[in-house]
C-alpha cells in the first residue's frame, strides 16, 4: 500500500490510499499499521465531532490523541513525527520538535 499526501484544488488537503490493485481513496485522515481498524475508528468519530471540518490545530491534536489512545501511551515532542499539509500550504512537510512540543502542551492544558 501507498499513501500520499497533498492538496487537491477542489476538496483540499487530502491524503490517499492506493492499494496494490491500483484503486486510490482520498481520506481527511488515515491510518495504517497494526491496529488500523482501531486508528480509523478513533479520527473518524474525532472529524464528526468537528462537524467535518478541522483547522490546522485540530487535525495534529486528533492525530496524536488518536495515536496515543490506540498504542496506550503518552509522548514527548522527540519520540513522534507529525506532517501536515494545508490548502495555505499545500506542499506536505513534518513538524519540529518544538511545534510538537507547543501542541502537546496546549493538549495538557485543555485537560
């Protein structure tokens, strides 16, 4: 399986499955691994609470609860990797620490 990442013009940032058939699925978020099902599960009840729209922030903070949830553990900027792509910046790209730093602390403060 791929996974790709990037902005379409009209539906904006979208990430896509391709399965090794060739048949592609965009997503707002995925998932893929071990416990893909659970992952899946998780940021799809995360995107309807957000009535379908997530900013910025939203989309990395569902991200990495959903993460955390499913391997049941909590983490440090510098043990995960998070990527984003916006319709503002389309071009996929991955987080510093210290913005990853910045979103973990402003999720243990909303605790």
């Amino acid at each position: 399986m791929i996974t790709l990442v990037g902005c379409d013009e009209e539906f904006g940032p979208q990430v896509f499955k391709i399965d090794p058939s060739g048949s592609a699925i965009g997503f707002k978020a995925l998932a893929t691994g071990a416990k893909e099902q659970e992952a899946m599960t998780q940021l799809e009840r995360a995107y309807k609470k957000c009535e379908g729209v997530w900013n910025h922030k939203q989309a990395v903070e569902s991200a990495i609860k959903t993460l955390s949830t499913v391997i049941s553990s909590d983490f440090r900027a510098n043990e995960i990797e998070v990527g984003v792509a916006t319709v503002a910046q389309p071009l996929f790209r991955k987080l510093s620490e210290q913005e990853i730093e910045a979103v973990l602390n402003d999720m243990a403060d909303a605790m």
